[in-house]
C-alpha cells in the first residue's frame, strides 16, 4: 500500500455486476497448479466454481482488512499481488486475510486465441508470479473483490477523469476485451464500456464474435454515460446511417439485387444486399418444385441474385425471391 495517500477520491464506480457474471459463468478452479499439471481442454470446459470469489473463501477476512482496500480502491492505488490459482476466467490472487479476481481480459498480455489449451497454458504460467493491480469492483457483502492490471497501467484518476471527460455522443476509440453473448467489452484507456449486441451492427447478430474479436482496436460511439453506477453504453452502429431509413428510396419492387445467403432456416433463407440490410427469401420463393429442406437450394455465403417483392422500411423487413429472379 502506498504511504503517501491523497485525500481525494479517485476511484470510479464500479462495473455492471453483468459484466462479472459472463466473465465468470464457466471454468474450474485449480489452485496451486504444479508447473508439470496435465493440460486438457475438457478439464477446461467444466462449470466454474463461483464460489471462489463470492461465498466462504472470504470466511477468515476480517473487516479491517476490508476497509484498507476499500481506501486503496477509493485512492485509485496500484498494488502488487501474487497470483495463487486460476479458473478459465481468469486469475486468483491474495490481499491480507482476502481472496480476489483478476479477469482474464483484465491481463495486459493474455493471449486473444480461441484455443482453450493456450488460454490455459498462460493462466498456468501465471501462478506464483507477482502481478502490478487495481481494484475496480469491491463489495463485501458479497464477498467481491475484483481487480485489473489493465487499470493499473494508466495514472492515479485517469479511469474517474476518463468517466467524467466522456459525453453523450462523442466518438472514441478503445480495445475489444471481452465478448459474450449480449455484446462487446471495449477498453477505452482503464475504463471499460459495453457494446451491446442490438448495437453492434444494422443488420442481424448472430454472435459478438462474428464481427469482432479480443484485442481489435475500434472506433466507438458513445451512447449513455450512466457515472454513479460507472456504466458506459457504446455502439458500433451508430457510426453508420441507418441504411433502413432510406431503402425505399435506393430500391424498388421489382428490382433484381445482388445478395449473399447469411444463413438458412427451415422457412426460408436470408440474404444481405448491403451491410446491415438483410432481405428474406421465403422457402416459396426460393425455387420452382418441391425440395425437402431450403438447404438443398442455397447455403451460406452463397451469391445470389433475387428479385425485390416487397420493402417495409418502418417493419424493417424485406422480401425478396430467387424464383422470380430469373
């Protein structure tokens, strides 16, 4: 703990708890891992144990304790702590008589590879090692404390001024770290922001990882700022016009489009014309005769060209028809 303490808080406030729980919804815990442990992916794949942040792991801390790093959290400290075991989330590590979590897109060097073996290799490496922190969520009720090396790179306040200085609107940019099913987690400089998933993109989103991936760097629009709960809303989207609002105007029924099948459904196929506007081809319009399933037509990333049928800017629907392409 740092001996010169400023008597001014520094500290933003802490993340969504949603953030927390997609972090921490799999993986198994291992403490004190030897360095010669077997790696298995299927090991890796297994339920996290949630416990080891939230229940009796905090069973001997005492409140002392909990109000030190509550005023090292409150004075935006940097504190240097060893890592004592790991889960596929991320990292264990000890303060005084507490138990804390480093996620793993809280690391500065972990790997953005899909591969569960590497991830957990890199976990692996980590124990015993010493790493430079910042807590970023703390409650003791739930037994909660949560840090980051990510945070503890930039200066004393830079993550509250950073929360301060943002404003509705503002187009930034920032570092994907984290994706899961509802959206995009983007760095913007110790400070994290949510890109949910309804604002990634104009068109549909099957996935986060579709369109991105850890570590890209993004330019973002800013659009909520929510500094009490230090909720930071952004969107990928909105830095492109709404192509549905003027499709009546670069389209007509009865027009023959270019297309690509984005994916195939037992009542039909959809095909994007454009980026963020996708038309519907139902299984009647796909061809003449009968077929057992749409996929013995089309499949995805299929070109194709179709004829428009019907455009309906307000219900954000198109349909079009390979059928009558021709």
């Amino acid at each position: 703990m740092s001996s010169n303490i400023q008597r001014q808080d520094q500290s933003p406030p802490p993340l969504d708890e949603g953030y927390w729980s997609a972090l921490l919804h799999e993986g198994e815990f291992a403490a004190s891992m030897p360095d010669d442990a077997p790696v298995e992916d299927d090991a890796f794949d297994e339920p996290i144990i949630s416990h080891i942040i939230t229940t009796d792991n905090q069973a001997g801390s005492t409140d002392e304790d909990w109000k030190q790093i509550e005023q090292i959290m409150q004075f935006d400290e940097v504190i240097e702590l060893s890592v004592m075991g790991y889960n596929r989330g991320g990292l264990l590590v000890e303060w005084q008589s507490l138990h804390g979590f480093v996620p793993a897109s809280q690391l500065t060097s972990f790997p953005t590879t899909a591969s569960s073996t590497l991830r957990r290799n890199a976990l692996v490496d980590m124990v015993g090692t010493k790493l430079k922190l910042r807590v970023i969520e703390l409650n003791q009720e739930q037994n909660r404390l949560i840090l980051s090396e990510r945070a503890a790179q930039v200066e004393a306040g830079e993550r509250a001024g950073i929360l301060q200085r943002l404003q509705r609107g503002d187009n930034v940019s920032g570092t994907i770290t984290n994706l899961c099913d509802f959206g995009a987690f983007v760095d913007l400089g110790g400070l994290e922001g949510l890109i949910h998933i309804s604002e990634l993109s104009w068109g549909r989103v099957g996935h986060p990882t579709d369109l991105l991936e850890r570590g890209q760097e993004v330019y973002v629009h800013v659009l909520e700022i929510e500094r009490e709960a230090g909720r930071i809303a952004l969107s990928l989207k909105r830095l492109h016009p709404d192509p549905w609002v003027t499709v009546n105007e670069r389209y007509q029924i009865g027009q023959i489009v270019k297309g690509t099948i984005t994916n195939v459904v037992d009542f039909g196929a959809f095909a994007c014309i454009e980026e963020g506007l996708e038309g519907l081809i139902h299984v009647s319009e796909l061809a003449e005769g009968h077929f057992l399933h749409p996929r013995n037509v089309v499949s995805e990333g299929q070109e194709v060209s179709a004829k428009v049928l019907n455009i309906d800017s307000r219900a954000r629907r198109l349909g079009l028809s390979l059928r009558l392409s021709s």
